[in-house]
C-alpha cells in the first residue's frame, strides 16, 4: 500500500464527538451498537448528495457521485445498518450544507432517519482536492465524527472511503478492523495455484505470488508485514514466507514429508503441521524457520493450528478420535479441551480473537457448512447452509465478521457472513477458484 500512503495524506480531525445541540433539542444518549450481543438493533443511515465547502453549485461529475456510491455499498455490508433510499425521504435527501446549521433535520425525522452522512468536496484546489465526511445524529442534531481529506488521485478515493467507514464502525461498535483489514486467498487458474489478496470488499485485488506451483494456506503475522503459507512444488511440501514490504518470497525445506496450515501466533511464532517423526504433529519454528519444539504431538494427525489474540489458546483439527474433530489446547495449562462430538469430518477451525468462539466445517448430508461453538456455553449452531459446499472458515480481526469459500456458485469463491449467521454477501475476485481466505490488518493503514 505504500503507493497509495504516497498521495493520500490525511489532514486533520476536524471534530470529533462534538456536540452541536440547538435550542429547544432534548439530548439523547449517542446511538451504539453492539454486535456481539444476544441482539442487533439496526440504525437507519442516509449518505446525502455531496455539497461544495463553498456553498457554490457543486458540478456533477463522477468523482463525488464515486465517493458517496462507496459509502452506500462499503457501510451497506455492515447488517446492523439500513441504508436509506433517496425516495424515502420527504422532500429528497438534498442538504443545504454539510454542517449541522445547514441541515433540515426534522424532514429526515419525520423520514425515520437515525444518523446522515455530509459530504463536502472543495473546488478550488481542482480534482475533488479537500473531502470533509461528517455524521450526524438526527435525533439530537449533533454531529458525531468529522474527517477530512486531501487527495491527490482518483485511485485514492476507495482507501479514503474506507478510511472513513473504518472510524465511522469504532464509532458505532468500538470495533472498526474490519475496514482496515485485508484478506489473502488461494487463486487457482489452470492447475497453478497462486495467493492474491483483496479487501474483504473485493477492491484492490493484486496477485502476491508467482511461483508458477501450487501455493497454500496462506496466513498473516499480526503486524501484517509477513505471509507464511505451504508451497508444493516437485512432489514435495515447502514453507513459503512473503515479506509484505518487499514482495520477495523465501523458500524453507523443513524435516519431513508435509508442511500443513502454517499459523502465526501474536507474537509472531510461526506453527505449521510437520512429520519429523512419520506423522503430521504442530511445531513451533524458531526465528529463522527451522523446526524448534513441538506444540501438540500426538499418534493422530494434529494440523491446522489457530491462535486466539492473547495467544493463551490453540485451536486445531485432530484424528485421535478416529474421525476428524476439533480441539482446543490451553497453551499454559497444556490441557486439551475437545470442542466437537456430533458429525465425522469436521475441520479447519478458525479462533476468535477473544478466544470465545471456534468457527468450524462439517460434512453434513447436505454439503459441508460451516458451524459455531461458543466455548463458554458450550452451545453449537450452523452460520452457513449453502447449496453446495462451504468451507475454510476464517475469523475477521474484529472477531464479528467471518470469512469463507462456497461452491454454491458452482465455482468456489469467497463470502462473507457473521457470526450471528447474517446472508453471505460474496467478495468479487476476478475469475479462477478462491479458497481458505485468510485475515490480516493493512500494513501502514
């Protein structure tokens, strides 16, 4: 991203929680949401017409009509907002401002509007130049957040809007990572498997390996300025370890056969299924990548290790039953915990961030789903239900959004749902077979 950090320059917060209550306005506790409770409220948003700072005639053209489009679309993803149509609102969303001296709040009221979005775009430093984003409560006519912008291209519209809409979600949630996030993906395109990586909206899709092999299970280190994933290559298993700064992929043989689901803890330890000993057991790898000391050993097949974000907890997928089922090693205590008993090939489970819950695929009758088993409770339910298969389960940074890849198209690609078993929304990725979307936090953003 550092091409974009280049030309796009954030200027300064221009108000932040600021309270603009007229005379005669009852005040009201901010509006909030939170996402990981037993309910969801949903808050009804407008994003209005752009207006000139100036409060001259703004000319139509197709980069303010671009950037308040992406507001719609990028916040129209998050479940727990509706976006309000323009026909809905008595006397049509135009504003004579972007401030709340300039706004009629009563109509969208009377319109059942719970917070609008300003968009003011400064003409005199030519393309779009200045952008000021602000949200407001209708109910207390106050505005929330401000931002402002300079930009300098047309590319750096879609990382300013989800700049914003990253602020704008900690604002709501106290969670805003999902914006800030990035995933990475197999690609499959002829029998060449390669990384990519995109947003979890699809936008800036770019190809990060070109092995001409078959490339794997990619993972990010936390501070997301690494890639570990399996390459296989000649009939053999190797390491692979992207450095995101510069691109360059380096080559580990390790002892063994396999090189399975590499997984990096939050302190930037690397696991990864290994067989040193004739069977596939997780290991810890030392700083330079070689095999240190092993995490789980056991007769059965140990592999795909995941790390909640304390990095107190391990889950990972197990044969020691007979059948795949997953577990969850307490990497203090060294206990396992045993997470699975109905179904017989359950796999590839992914932690939350707080360790409460383990994500999970089932083969059921009907397809592989994806299921949910909330650790302290011990309650089990199923997120996806298809058609086809849905697979590769992966957890977002804010531990609310889940990643995974389905055949329900009849080509795999990548979906998003929540935990609350919200409808997949798919993840545009160009053509060719996406799989095992991986999560990791923008570098720099």
């Amino acid at each position: 991203m550092r091409f974009i950090h280049k030309f796009l320059s954030v200027l300064v917060l221009i108000f932040f929680f600021l309270v603009l209550t007229g005379p005669g306005v009852h005040s009201q506790e901010s509006l909030k949401i939170d996402i990981f409770g037993p309910g969801q409220d949903r808050i009804n948003l407008i994003v209005t017409p752009p207006m000139s700072l100036e409060q001259e005639g703004l000319p139509d053209n197709e980069h303010d009509q671009k950037i308040r489009a992406l507001l719609n679309s990028n916040l129209g993803l998050l479940p727990f907002l509706h976006m309000v149509g323009d026909g809905e609102i008595l006397g049509g969303p135009q504003v004579a401002g972007i401030r709340g001296a300039d706004i009629d709040f009563r109509k969208f009221s009377l319109s059942r509007v719970d917070m609008l979005l300003t968009i003011g775009i400064d003409l005199r430093s030519g393309f779009p130049g200045s952008v000021e984003i602000r949200a407001f409560e209708v109910f207390g006519q106050r505005m929330v957040l401000g931002k402002a912008y300079t930009l300098h291209d047309p590319d750096q519209i879609p990382l300013m809007v989800r700049r914003f809409c990253a602020d704008f979600m900690e604002y709501l949630t106290g969670h805003g990572d999902f914006f800030r996030s990035t995933l990475a993906f197999e690609k499959k395109t002829g029998e060449v498997k390669e990384i990519w990586a995109a947003t979890p909206l699809g936008h800036d899709l770019r190809q990060l390996t070109r092995l001409g092999s078959i490339a794997l299970s990619p993972d990010w280190s936390r501070d997301g300025e690494k890639m570990a994933f399996t390459l296989l290559k000649d009939n053999q298993h190797f390491l692979g370890v992207l450095d995101a700064r510069t691109g360059e992929v380096t080559v580990f043989d390790l002892p063994g056969n396999t090189v399975i689901s590499p997984a990096f803890s939050p302190n930037g330890h690397l696991a990864v299924s290994i067989d040193p000993m004739g069977r596939p057991d997780i290991y810890w790898l030392d700083g330079n990548f070689r095999m240190d000391r092993p995490v789980m050993e056991h007769w059965a097949i140990d592999v795909s290790p995941s790390f909640d974000r304390g990095g107190r907890k391990m889950a990972f997928a197990s044969g020691r039953l007979g059948n795949p089922h997953i577990f969850v090693l307490d990497l203090e205590s060294n206990q396992v915990r045993r997470v699975t008993y109905e179904g017989r090939y359950n796999t590839n489970p992914t932690l939350s961030p707080d360790g409460r819950y383990v994500a999970f695929s089932r083969q059921t009758p009907e397809g592989h789903r994806i299921f949910l088993m909330d650790l302290a409770t011990e309650r089990e339910r199923q997120i996806s239900f298809g058609p086809g298969n849905d697979e590769d389960p992966s957890f977002a940074p804010d531990g609310y959004f889940l990643a995974f890849s389905s055949s329900r198209s009849g080509v795999y690609n990548l979906y998003l749902t929540t935990r609350n078993a919200d409808p997949p929304v798919r993840i545009p990725t160009g053509e060719g077979h996406a799989t095992a979307p991986a999560w990791g936090l923008e570098r720099g953003f």
